[in-house]
C-alpha cells in the first residue's frame, strides 16, 4: 500500500493540469475595433490653455517641409481618425462670422497634406465653439462685455432671444439656420479634400469660460433641440458620417433623457464621452453605467490626456491599461488621444502631446528656469533666502502687474510647507492660515515678504495677487523630498521649476521647425497603434482572479491571426499563464517599457513560444504583444 502511495504521489505531477490563469475564446468574437484617433493643434493656443495668439503656431504649419513628412511617415501613419476642434484648431471666418474658414490660406491644404500623407481615413469634427454669429455674445468666448458667461451660448439660448434684431425669438429658424451653417462647415473640409467620418455637436457641453472658445448648453432640453435639428441636418447631407453625443464627463448626461425618443435615438450612433486622465479601472465604471442606465450603443472616449502635471512611467503604464480595458471590457470601437504634438513652451504640453516642436515663428526664448527669477523670463533674484534654492518652485507665467492676478492651483502627493513670496505693497492682503516671516527677498527695485502655511497632500490652491502687483512666488518645501511629485492645477498659466528646467533642456536640442517624441505618452499609445491594425476583432476571455495591475487583451488581425497583450503595472516582475484556445501553434512576443519602445515603435523582440498556452514572464512596468505566427 505504502508503494502505491508513493508512485501515486511521484506520477500525479506528470498526469496532472493547473488552470491557466486567463482563457481566450477565439471563437467568440466582439466587437471590430476601428482603429485609434488623435487630435491635432491645427492654429495656435496659449500656455496653459490661455488665450488665442494671432500667430499660427500650429501643426504642421509650423514645421519645416521634411518634419511635416516625418511626422505623418513616423508618428502618424495607422491612426485611423484625426480630432479637428471646429471654433478653437479651425477657427478662421467669413465677413460674416457664420461660417469656419481657413484663418491662414494654406490651413486646411496643409492638414490635407498631412492626413494624406499619413493615410488617415478621416475626421472626428466638433465644435469648441460654433462660429461667432450663432452665439449670444457673437464671441468664440465668453466676455464681461457681451453678457459674461450666460450669453456663451447659442442665441436662441442666451438672455433676450426674445428681442434678437434677426430671429425675434423664432428658435425653430435658427436651429434650422445653424443647421446649415453646420453642413456648410462639412462641405468646406470636403472642398478641400478631406473626409468627415464622425461629428459631434460640441465638446464638453457643460464648460463655459473665457479662456480658449467654449459654448453651453445650460440643459439637456436645450442640448436636445439643438442636437436634433443639427444632426437631422448632417444625417441627411451624409449618411455615412457616424453621429456622437455628448462628450459630457464619464457620462452622456444631456442626451439620456432623449434617447427614449425614436427620433433623436436614431440620430445617435455612438455614445461618447470624456474620461481624461481617469485611472484605467475607470473604464469599467463608465462601461456599467451606460450600459445600465442607457438603450445599446457603442461608446467611446474621444479625448485622453493628462491635465495636470506631466508624463511619468506611471502614467505610461496607465494609459496602455486605459486602452486594453476599453477594448476589452467596454467594447469600445475605437480610442482617442489628444494632441500629437504641443508646443515646448506650453505648460500643458507635456501630459498632452505624443511629442513636442519648436516653433519657427517664434523667437527661440533664453532657458531661464535655471535662474531664480521672480517670474518666468523676469529679473533675477538678488537676495532669497538661501534654504528655498533647495524647494521646489512654482511661479506664475505672467508678469504685467495690469493685468487680471494669476491664482495657484497645483496639487502635492504628500504633506508640504508652502513659502509664499508676496510683493510688499498697499494692497496686500491674503486668505487666513498664512503666517508671516521675518524673511524678504529682492529683486530690481522691489521687495517680497514671506509668508508660511503647512497644507495636507492634495490640492492646493492659493488666490490671486491684488491690485497692481507682480504675481505670488511660492516656495514648496516637501516632507519627503525623494518621493516628492508635485503636479499643475488644470489649465492655469503656472510652471514647476524642475518640470520646465527638463523641458528646456530638451528644447535646447531641437531646431526650430522640428519635432521630438514624447516617450512616456508616445510608447504607450504608439505601441497600438503601430501593432494592431484597423479593423481587428476584440476576443472574449475570461480570468480566473481580476487583477488591475496585470491586465490583458485579445483580438484577431483582418488576416485572422489572434494577438495577445499584456501589461504588468507592478514593481515587480510577473507571469501570465494564458490558455490560447488555439492547440498547438507559434507565438512571437514584442516586449515595450516607458523608456523605449524599439526600433519605430515596434517593440523589442522577447523569443518564440509554442503550443497552446502561452506563458510570457514580464519585467515591473512593461507590456508585451504576443502575435500568432
């Protein structure tokens, strides 16, 4: 009995199986995954989000002829969709303000060359802003001298529509009106060679403000009115073109309490919305509560980047994990990036571009961030308490003292000391908490006073300098300097020291008119879209334990090879143990980390495997693509 034990024990090992840890079902298919979009900076915006310069510091206007083509051949090519911001990237006019024009000759020609270039299928268009003469304030923004914030929105939605000189509170013919002006905008981009595949009527909805173009709708009943007449409108120039709403935060809020009209659902062939930045999990969230709460429609997000602070490998790891749970466990047809390329000099630039340029237009501007100055590009310091060269900086990105104060809004990952310079003036005055030093520092002909407050991990935020003074100077001194990572408040003309003294660093390297990958975003992005062509066919799966930092995602090429991704977010390094449900057969696997994604974003080539499981063994923070043979 004893000997039977024993051979027992010593063959179950040889006889036996362990369940993998996740099972593909090739012969359950989902949905076809389009491909992936990006936005383009096709005119000018301000750092930070601020303000409209006249000068067309814009992609690819402002590259050189080879780096126009580099761009296209490099980063471009497979991206099926271009995001074309109608009122903001296209902004130019007639006499009339009723309908975009090229604001340069060459604008739209250039974009065409571009996409053409490149092979992109066509654009996502939607507006910032409608053209002028459809709104309230007949302003792209909102202005105090044109009613504010309440008149940045349509006429027919702003105070007095009642008394409009031209529609005398008539909604239905201006409806039918804009619809038109719509259309002519669609007809314009096809003039000039370039297809429209989807359109939206406006981007984030809810967000009316005066610092790049914008336009309310208040309520879902009005959103409504306008999204039916303008849409019924689009449908009927070009069936083919898909139709979204709304672009709201997570959730398609303005259009839901349509969707049960047969009308208006039959005006919507996709569901979109924001989910910039979100954590990957986040995918999953949204997917539950559309699919609860809303008639079946694909969804997708059409603008991912992040607001505040910058590219990091974390991130990089989170965006990869944002794309496969999106197409694995929402069904989403396709996926959006924002920018392709920023400006180097942009605050924003780095949580949102794939790469950076250096404009031609502009003159190059001396590094500074390496000085202690009292501003950006201003006066040095000539006496500054010798401890704060060792914090980190934050300062704002504007210097006239006439013009509207600059508050501070960034955000800390652990408990801070904030060491606020103050300009030593009559109208100085601050919120309660801050307690003032015996500490000054000098600069030119003025003196700053210093002020101390402790603040918790989290936002902070710091209001504006009043009257005519030169803006705050804060100082931030971390309680762990080694794990310190402060981060930008969302769209505000402010810089942090060490992030801009990284950036110039790089633009000292690049030539006007040229342009430069921006890895942590580019690798993530740019490995699906140099990997998974369009048109592929999402796999179901199962796993046997959820796992947010180790996920995967499975799907068939047109030419029905099954591809396998993987990502593991941890620390350390991790094993996929993965039946393929395809018997024996031979994988070969492309392995990409933050810093380097290979020879043209294709990957570093891990080995073969055999047979039907699968079991790629991945280093901390990397992702692999492992393709049927």
């Amino acid at each position: 009995m004893k000997f039977h034990h024993a051979l027992f024990a010593f063959l179950f090992p040889l006889f036996s199986t362990t369940a993998a840890d996740y099972t593909i079902h090739p012969d359950q298919t989902k949905q076809t995954i389009k491909g992936i979009g990006f936005e383009i900076q096709s005119d000018s915006i301000g750092s930070g989000n601020h303000g409209l310069p006249e000068e067309p510091i814009a992609v690819p206007h402002d590259l050189i002829p080879s780096e126009r083509e580099r761009l296209a051949k490099e980063m471009l090519k497979n991206f099926r969709y271009c995001r074309l911001a109608g009122g903001l990237y296209w902004r130019g006019l007639d006499p009339e303000k009723k309908f975009l024009q090229p604001r340069w000759p060459e604008q739209l020609q250039e974009l065409k060359q571009m996409l053409d270039t490149a092979g992109v299928e066509g654009l996502s268009f939607e507006y910032w802003s409608p053209a002028p003469f459809w709104k309230g304030n007949q302003s792209y923004v909102a202005t105090p001298e044109s009613g504010g914030r309440a008149s940045n929105r349509l006429r027919c939605h702003s105070p007095g529509f009642d008394k409009d000189p031209v529609y005398k509170g008539d909604t239905q013919r201006f409806l039918a009106d804009f619809a038109d002006a719509v259309v002519a905008d669609i007809k314009t981009l096809k003039a000039a060679g370039m297809k429209v595949s989807m359109w939206g009527l406006q981007n984030e909805p809810n967000v009316n403000h005066s610092i790049y173009p914008t336009c309310e709708y208040p309520d879902s009943k009005k959103y409504v009115e306008a999204y039916r007449a303008v849409a019924s409108a689009v449908r009927k120039h070009d069936p083919e073109i898909m139709l979204f709403s709304d672009t709201y935060h997570h959730f398609p809020k303005l259009i839901e309490p349509a969707m049960n009209d047969p009308e208006v659902a039959s005006l919507v062939d996709a569901y979109c919305v924001h989910t910039v930045g979100s954590p990957s999990e986040n995918v999953r969230t949204v997917h539950a509560e559309i699919t609860k709460k809303l008639p079946p429609r694909p969804w997708f997000q059409n603008e991912y980047e992040y607001l505040t602070g910058g590219a990091t490998p974390d991130r990089c790891l989170n965006t990869v994990q944002h794309i496969m749970n999106s197409f694995q466990l929402a069904d989403n047809p396709t996926w959006f990036w924002i920018h392709a390329l920023k400006p180097l000099k942009n605050a924003e630039a780095s949580g949102y571009s794939l790469g950076f340029w250096k404009s031609l237009i502009e003159k190059p501007r001396p590094a500074t961030a390496a000085d202690y100055r009292r501003w950006p590009t201003g006066p040095v310091f000539t006496k500054l308490p010798p401890a704060f060269k060792n914090f980190e900086m934050v300062s704002a990105k504007r210097s006239n003292p006439s013009a509207p104060g600059i508050a501070y809004n960034f955000i800390v990952n652990q408990p801070v000391t904030v060491h606020l310079l103050v300009e030593d003036h009559a109208d100085l005055k601050l919120e309660e908490g801050w307690e003032k030093t015996e500490q000054i520092a000098t600069w030119g002909n003025s003196n700053d006073l210093v002020f101390t407050r402790k603040f918790p991990a989290g936002t902070i935020k710091i209001p504006a300098a009043h009257g005519k003074a030169a803006a705050h100077l804060a100082f931030v001194e971390p309680s762990n300097p080694a794990a310190f990572k402060p981060q930008i408040g969302m769209n505000l003309p402010i810089e942090i020291r060490s992030q801009t003294i990284a950036l110039e660093e790089k633009a000292a390297a690049i030539k006007p008119g040229h342009w430069i990958f921006n890895p942590y975003n580019w690798n993530a992005v740019g490995s699906f879209v140099k990997r998974m062509p369009w048109d592929c066919v999402a796999v179901h799966l199962e796993e046997a334990k959820y796992d947010a930092n180790g996920r995967i995602f499975a799907f068939k090429k047109p030419n029905g090879k099954m591809t396998i991704v993987v990502s593991n977010r941890s620390l350390e390094e991790r094993t996929f143990d993965i039946a393929t449900g395809l018997g024996e057969c031979a994988w070969k696997g492309f392995r990409y980390t933050p810093e380097y994604a290979g020879e043209g974003t294709m990957g570093v080539p891990v080995g073969e495997q055999n047979g039907p499981a699968l079991k790629p063994v991945l280093p901390a923070q990397s992702w692999e693509f492992w393709e049927q043979q």
